[in-house]
C-alpha cells in the first residue's frame, strides 16, 4: 500500500523530507525518533524510499539532527521535541 501511494504521489510532489532523522542514539529528541548511526534495515528501508521518489521525477533529502542537552537521557519525558 506504502509504495504505491508513494509512486503516486511523488509524481505531483516536488521534495520528499525525511526531517530530523538522529545522527546518534543519545541525540535523539525522542526515543522513538528515526535514526540513521545503525543498522542497514533502515538503510535499505531510506534507499527504497528514495529510489521510488527519483524514479518518479521528485527529489529526497534527509534532515540530520541531534538534540543536544534535550534528549531522553537527559531526563525529557517521551513526545516531547526539542522546542527551543
């Protein structure tokens, strides 16, 4: 179903942004955040995504993000971005 909305809607759009995606498992601004520092699944995952996207006419691009002080493990409740 994900791939083919994807192949449609791609067609009409000029950017797809996979914004603030962590660069590093204690940066992230919530613990379910996307990461990229492992794990090829995701790789593979981001590479499909975007392979469909270009095949389509559109452009990808990825947001890398680290959240700094305010990150789960420096105490921030789950949910919650970095709102600074």
């Amino acid at each position: 179903m994900f791939s083919i909305t994807l192949n449609v809607r791609s067609t009409e759009l000029g950017i797809l942004v996979t914004e603030a995606t962590a660069v590093m498992p204690n940066g992230r601004a919530t613990l379910s955040q996307l990461g990229i520092w492992s794990g090829m699944n995701i790789y593979l995952a981001l590479m499909k995504i975007s392979s469909s996207v270009k095949a389509n006419g559109a452009v990808s691009l990825i947001q890398l993000h680290h959240a700094g002080l305010v990150t789960p493990e420096q105490g921030m409740r789950i949910g919650h971005g970095s709102e600074c």
